[in-house]
C-alpha cells in the first residue's frame, strides 16, 4: 500500500506518522513494541521512490516540495482557498449545496 501510495500522492511523508503513532498506540496500550508496521512503511516508500519511471528526479522534487514547508511555513504562498469567502461570494457560489444540506438537516429526526 505505501509503493501505491508514494507514486499516487505526494504527501506520503503522513505515513510514516501514521506507522509511528499506531506503533505508539500499541505500546501505550498493550505494553508491546509493534515495528512490523513501520518497516513495511519504510520498505514501501523506499521502493515506491526507487522503482518509479521518474527517478531520480521525483527524489529531488519531493525534497524541494518539503524543505520550505518545513524551513517556514510562514513564507509559502497559498492560493485563495485558504482565504475565507465573504458571505455573499458563499452564497454566489454554493447555494443549492447549501440548500439541500439545509433540507436534510431539517428533514431529519434531530
């Protein structure tokens, strides 16, 4: 699943952190050190990098994507997603979503 999911998406960094907090789930709450997890994560990821049609060049794009997100994460640019809408541009924009989400709340039993 991780040589899928390094060729699928690039943030696949978020399973490493997800292999260490499940292992440390397992010792918080069994009192047992479960590495099998982490090692097919890493072996997936090693191999996901490696056997990929874009090698080397994918190795030096993903650490160019990361170091300034980890450097300062106050100096990358974001697009407009991350601004909030003004209500008027929300309503312009997503009303019959906002209707019919509006109709199954009051359509339910709450």
């Amino acid at each position: 699943m991780a040589f899928v999911y390094v060729w699928m998406y690039d943030a696949f960094p978020l399973l490493i952190a997800l292999g260490v907090l499940h292992a440390a789930a397992v010792l918080f709450t069994e009192r047992r050190l479960e590495y099998r997890p982490l090692i097919f994560i890493g072996v997936g990821i090693f191999l996901g990098m490696v056997i990929n049609p874009y090698f080397p060049v994918n190795i030096t794009f993903s650490i160019q994507h990361m170091l300034p997100k980890l450097a300062d994460a106050t100096s990358v640019s974001v697009g407009n997603e991350w601004y909030p809408y003004d209500t008027g541009q929300l309503l312009k924009n997503s009303l019959p979503a906002l209707v019919a989400f509006a109709s199954g709340i009051l359509a339910s039993d709450l």
